[in-house]
C-alpha cells in the first residue's frame, strides 16, 4: 500500500453543539450602571456592585452551561476546572 492511501483509522464525527442561545441570560453581558445626575455615589456604588454580583454569577452559570454541554459530549473525559462560586466583591 502507498503511503497515499494509509489512513489513521480515526473517524471523525459531525458533532452539532447547541448555539450559545440555549444558554438564554447566562452569555448577555450586564449593562454597565451610568451615573445619574444628582444621583449619591454610595447609590451609584451600590448598582455597580450589584451589577457585577449579576455578572459573576451569569459567568459563573455559563460555565456551568458549558460544563453540561462538555460532558454531554465527552463523558468521560474527566473534570472541567470551572470555579463554581463566584467571589463576592
């Protein structure tokens, strides 16, 4: 047999993974609070900070998302290091 003609033996398969719709609110960035005139800095600090506990949480929830999608294609391929808790600001 030619070298040509040598294969691998692998196959590949088609693999359709779900569109990063299917994770619904955990992808859509967090809008960014914009000061307001007049507006306390403790209260616009207090939106921001909120702000970005909903944004760690949707990162981390993607990541769980994914995580899923992952195994569901590769069961056995062992752990994702995913950090399952965000940090608190």
């Amino acid at each position: 047999m030619s070298s040509g003609c040598a294969t691998s033996g692998s196959v590949q398969q088609e693999i359709n993974l779900p569109s990063p719709a299917a994770a619904g609110d955990l992808l859509k960035p967090v809008p960014v609070p914009q000061p307001k005139r007049g507006d306390d800095a403790r209260s616009f600090a207090a939106r921001t900070r909120a702000a970005l506990v909903e944004a760690n949480g949707r990162i981390v929830g993607g990541c769980r998302w994914y995580d899923g999608v992952r195994r569901s294609y590769a069961p056995a391929a062992g752990e994702y290091a995913c950090e399952a808790s965000p940090s608190k600001p």
